[in-house]
C-alpha cells in the first residue's frame, strides 16, 4: 500500500511540475473538442471560385484550429488556413467567409482570430490585418455582391 501511495504522490508531483494536472488534462480535451466543432462548421464553406469546399482543397484542416479559453465560456480561436495558390486573389474573401460563418453558427462566447499561414501567400500580412480589421469586415458586407458571393460560400447545400 505505501508502495502504490508512494507512486501516485511521485507521478501527482511529477505531473505538477510539467504543467500537467487531471484539471489541465481535462481542460486539453475540452479545447479539442471545441477546436473539432469550429471545424465542423468551417469545412463545409464553399471557394469562391471552384465548386469545392475549403477542407476539400486543404485550404482548412483539423490542424490549422487553435483553441484557448478566455474565461467563464468565452474561448479565443485562431484559424491559420492556406490558399491552394501563394498569389489567391480570393484569399482575403475567403478569410471573411470564415468570419461570417463562425460568427453565425458557433453556440458560445469567442473572440476569432484568422490568418494566412505563414508562407502560403505573397501578401498574407496585408490580408491578416484586412480580415482581423472589424470594420473592413463590417463594411465589406455592407456591399450588397460582396455580401451575396459571402451568403453563395458559407450556405449550406440543400442535400
């Protein structure tokens, strides 16, 4: 018995000093299953240009989600996606469909962060700062073609 107490006390340490805990554990699955969730609703926009969807073309996968709480369930999630070309002329609509469909759909509190992975396109800084900018955002679909090639992306398809 002292034995066992020993060896749970030892790996109870050894975890608190990794950062590890059953809580933190526990808190890792949580924002996982948050992460797969903003996926779900992602994966199925359509491109702009292509009859694909974005996980079809690898332009979003599983991986490019980062999920952080915030607090009381409000959690930050970063998106890096990659368009399938480094000069995608629709990267930036691309990025404000991701906006829009996040912002509609998800069930809890966030705060969204989107970028163009890194060294996926020429100008990636410019379009990381047009489509973080609320305002850029607010006012691109305030323009009716914009707003319907949007509404074309993020709609379901009728199955």
């Amino acid at each position: 018995m002292e034995i066992v107490t020993g060896l749970t006390a030892t790996v109870s340490k050894l975890l608190q000093f990794s950062g590890l805990s059953v809580k933190n554990v526990s808190g890792t699955k949580n924002m996982e299953e948050k992460a797969l969730e903003v996926y779900d609703v992602i994966r199925t926009i359509r491109d702009p240009e292509k009859p694909n969807t974005l996980e079809e073309l690898d332009v979003v996968s599983e991986k490019c989600i980062d999920v952080h709480e915030l607090g009381d369930d409000e959690y930050l999630i970063i998106i890096k996606f990659s368009p399938t070309v480094p000069h995608c002329s629709l990267a930036t609509l691309i990025g404000l469909c991701l906006q829009v469909k996040l912002q509609r759909c998800l069930p809890f509190k966030h705060k969204l962060e989107i970028y163009i992975s890194e060294g996926t396109h020429s100008t990636e800084e410019d379009i990381n700062k047009q489509i973080n900018d609320k305002e850029r955002v607010a006012a691109a679909m305030e323009n009716p073609n914009l707003r319907e090639i949007v509404e074309q992306c993020v709609t379901e398809p009728d199955d």
